[in-house]
C-alpha cells in the first residue's frame, strides 16, 4: 500500500486530515502491529485497506489484486474484526454464527467442523456455543467477533484491537491464538493494539502512526534494541546512607532510591558493562547488604513512548 491519504470534510467542522501519506507493506506470513495514540489514523489506514471508507488518494493492493478496481477480488481474501464491531448476529449462536460465515465465503461448515471446535475451545466458548450470542459478555461477544472472521479462512486478516476487553487468561490465550495463525495456517495478520504485551509477544515487525504519518516502521527487535538501556535495580534490606547516594549520584546517571516499608531499591543507570563493578566496590566499602541485582529489562511500551512523544524528549534521549 503506498501513499494512502484521508481527509474527512464534515460541513460546517472543518477537515480532518486523518492519513496522510502512509505507506508500508505486509510480507506473507507475517504478524504486523499497527501502534498509534489514540485518532493516530490506524482504524482509518484499516477501512481504507478493506474499501469501506475511500481514500482521497493511494494504492492499495491485496495478493496483487488492486482494492479500489477490484474490491471483490481483493475482498475476498480479507477478513478483519473491527473496533467495537457488531459483525455477528445476536439472535444466532455463536456455533450457526460461525457456519454461516464460513459458507458465505464458500466453505462447508460440516467438513470444517473439527476448526470450528478448536476455535471455540481456544477461545473458551464451549459452554456457551448454542446459547444466542445476545445472552454473552461482552468479553464473549468479542470473541465470537474474532471466531467468525476465522472462520472465513482469508489469507489476510485485520484485527483491530482484538484484545480490547478480554479478561487476563483470554488476553494471553489469544497471544497464541494469533501466532497460531500465521506459525500453523500461514496467514498473514495486521493487528492494531494498545496492549504492548500483545504486540510485542505477537509482532515481528511494528509500525507506528501519529497524526496519520508512520513514524517508524522497524522489526519489533530492532525497535527494542534501540531503546536498550543499561538500567539496574539493586535490592537492599535497609536504606542508603545519604553520602554514598550522593557519590552515586555525583558517578552515574539516574542514581535513586525506591523505598517501601523495609524494601530499599537502588536504580542506576550505568554506560559501559565494567561500571558495574565500580559501582558494586562503592556498595561494598560502605557496608550495604545487596539481595539482588536485576537489569530491567527493555520494553515496546518504552520505546513506543519515547517514538511517539519523541517532540518532548530531547532527541539524543531518544537515540539513546
Ligand atoms: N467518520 C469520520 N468522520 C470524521 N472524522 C473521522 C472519522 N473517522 C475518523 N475520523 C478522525 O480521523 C482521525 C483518525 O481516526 P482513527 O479512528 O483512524 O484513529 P485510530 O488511530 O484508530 O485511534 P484509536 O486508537 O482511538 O482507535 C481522528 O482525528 C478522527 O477523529
Ligand atoms: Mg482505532
């Protein structure tokens, strides 16, 4: 998709130039996260893709078929799961909502049968699949969303915030659900979350939209590397006498103490690997007893922070 570009003019409120510009592409067999702040453009960027909203200028193409020219070919092989969606029948069961979307893609939901049952046990909807959807959570609800565009079996598929409401245990069943689809089934996923657990367990490769410009497009590794930083938490049984906070201090960036009820953590940022061992000599000359040493670990939810509000930091802090 190359230089995808949406204004939405409402009479008498003026535009809002939702994307401008955007352009990535999806290799086969991948997972891609689409992250964003909140009107970043990523729900548009989706609609776009899938011809429900038409763009005032951009190519879109799906296994080679062009969406605008052709939407029922490119349609055919999308399936997606929107925001807040009410795609599926409530008066139905989640079982007949399930065959009837897999027939109107042409698949015969009997022989799919054994698929449909893995999905609803995966999902945990088995003592719900014959009750009318209008009866579940909203949680359950979502879920059947989620099954019935499965079900379609389309070799791309848009999920757009498929976590949003899910309990912590469906949260992480759905983890694997999705790397499922593309390790066992070969499809190809572009998800738009603002869980950074999903994406990062989820995604190889994220890319970022604010105020509808991709601000970055990297492998989620490279993105992780990239704010790495050499960042300790030493635990201790008792406080740090003030002169050695100061000399910490006066030696590395960063230099604190958390402290709760007999639970001291020093945090401290070092430069290069051998500081540590300085810093462990200034500990060990004053005394304090040291119960663990942890190296944070670096996180998307960090990086995604420091991209997006990139403008606020200074910029070295963001190459950091
Ligand atoms: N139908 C519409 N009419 C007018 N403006 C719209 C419409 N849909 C979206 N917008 C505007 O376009 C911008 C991008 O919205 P979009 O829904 O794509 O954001 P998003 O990245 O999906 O955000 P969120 O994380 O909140 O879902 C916002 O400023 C929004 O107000
Ligand atoms: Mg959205």
């Amino acid at each position: 998709m190359s230089n995808l570009t949406k204004t939405f003019r409402r009479r008498g409120v003026g535009s809002v130039e939702a994307v401008k510009g955007v352009s990535f592409s999806v290799p086969r067999g991948t997972v891609l996260g689409l992250l964003g702040p909140n009107g970043a453009g990523k729900s548009t960027t989706i609609k776009c893709i899938l011809g429900l909203i038409s763009p005032d200028a951009g190519d879109m193409q799906v296994y080679g078929y062009d969406v605008q020219r052709d939407p029922r070919s490119a349609l055919k092989r999308m399936g997606a799961v929107l925001e807040g969606s009410r795609n599926v029948y409530w008066r139905l069961t989640p079982r007949e909502n399930m065959n009837f979307f897999a027939s109107i893609q042409g698949h015969d939901p009997r022989r799919d049968r054994e698929y449909h049952d893995h999905l609803v046990e995966r999902l945990d909807l088995t003592d719900r699949v014959d009750r009318p959807v209008l009866e579940l959570s909203q949680g359950m609800k979502q879920k059947v969303a989620i099954a019935c565009a499965l079900v379609r079996r389309t070799p791309l598929l848009f999920l757009d915030e498929p976590t949003l409401g899910l309990d912590v245990q469906t949260s992480h069943e759905m983890r694997s659900l999705l790397r499922g689809l593309v390790e066992d089934e070969d499809r190809t996923v572009v998800v738009s979350s603002h869980d950074m657990k999903v994406v990062q367990e989820v995604c190889a490769r994220v890319i970022i939209i604010k105020d509808g410009v991709v601000v970055a497009d990297d492998l989620t590794r490279n993105l992780l590397a990239l704010f790495r930083t050499r960042a300790y938490r030493i635990e201790m049984p008792t406080d740090l006498p003030a002169p050695v906070l100061g000399q910490l201090q006066a030696r590395f960036a960063r230099a604190g103490v958390n402290a709760s009820p007999g639970h001291y953590e020093l945090e401290v940022e070092v430069t290069e690997p051998a500081d540590l061992y300085e810093l462990m000599d200034v500990l060990r000359d004053a005394g304090v007893i040291v119960e663990g040493i942890y190296r944070d670990q670096p996180d998307l939810e960090r990086a995604f922070l420091r991209i997006v509000d990139g403008g606020r930091e200074s910029r070295g802090d963001v190459r950091a």
